[in-house]
C-alpha cells in the first residue's frame, strides 16, 4: 500500500486535474493513484497515516455533493461516512479550490468545513497558506490570517497554479517524511 492516499471530490474537473498534478509528482509506493471519495470507502481511507484532501467550494459555500449536482457525490455524502474514523496520528494536508471574484463571502469555505470536521476527530493537520495575494471578503478556511491549507483559484489566478502547488508541495513534504 502507498504511504500517502489522495483524496478528492470535483464538479467540474478541477480539483480532479489538481489532484492529478500532484499525484504526478510521486511514484506509486510514495502516493496512490487519486481517488474521487465518491468511490472511496472509510476502511480505505482509515488505512492511510498521511492524506490529502482536495475540494472545491460551490455555490454559497457548500461541499460538493448531490445537492450542488456533482453527479455520483461528493464530500458532502462521504463525511458523514467518516464520523467514527479516528483520525489520531494522521496526518492531513488540504488543497481547495474557489473563485474569489464571483464568491467572495465565502471564499474555499469547503476547505473549512473539512479542516474542521478532521481536526475535531484528531487530525494533525499541516500546510497552511497564505491568505496574502488573495481578494476576497469571508472563508471559513481561513484561521489566524493563514488559509488552513492551499487555496487555488483557476477562474482567476490559474497562471499561478502550478507554482503555488509545487511551493505546496515542498511545504508539506517534511511532514509526511519525503524530500522533494
């Protein structure tokens, strides 16, 4: 099994080409394969010691799900799934993405809700961002002035995309023991 498992839920593609970008950056013993949670199981999920979670934010700062029309679910349906994994001595890094012209209240507001929702079952939670060369008024992701992890922003800044995810990248390494 890989050391790493990679977690995602998209509507559009996006997180999904993220989640790709980064998995691309490691073999197959270092990180599994991407994996969309509406085909993930807790059990799998729960066997990983380090995890990355990738989400975007959607309408009024809902999870993907079946009622923001992610077809075949998302994040909304699988955290309840979750509730009784026990998330002490994991290690979890957070990538989000959002649109801080068109949302600006409630800017990677999903990334929040699943900051929130490991930290209170015992995540150790690592690769906080800064919240700097971003406009936008209200996030739920956003805790002491740092975003709780990578915001992406591919309507509005996605020249900056692939820099800020490799910045990520290097940011988070140590924690999950590997050196890039």
């Amino acid at each position: 099994m890989s050391r790493i498992g990679l977690f995602f839920a998209s509507s559009t593609g996006n997180t999904r080409r993220i989640a790709k970008m980064i998995k691309k950056r490691f073999d197959d013993d270092t990180m599994a394969d991407a994996l969309n949670v509406n085909k993930a199981t807790p059990e799998l999920l729960a066997g990983y010691s380090y995890l990355i979670f990738g989400t975007s934010t959607l309408g009024g700062g809902q999870l993907p799900g079946l009622s923001t029309d992610c077809m075949g679910g998302g994040w909304e349906e699988f955290l309840p799934q979750l509730k009784d994994v026990d998330f002490s001595g994991k290690t979890v890094a957070i990538f989000g993405l959002g649109n801080q012209d068109k949302y600006p209240d409630e800017f990677v507001d999903a990334m929040g809700e699943i900051y929130h929702f490991v930290l209170a079952r015992g995540a150790r939670v690592i690769g906080q961002w800064p919240a700097d060369d971003y406009e936008f008024i209200a996030s739920k992701a956003l805790v002491e002035d740092e975003f709780v992890g990578l915001v992406l922003d591919q309507e509005n800044q996605k020249i900056l995309t692939d820099a800020r995810v490799e910045a990520w990248l290097k940011l988070i390494a140590p924690d999950f023991g590997l050196v890039l």
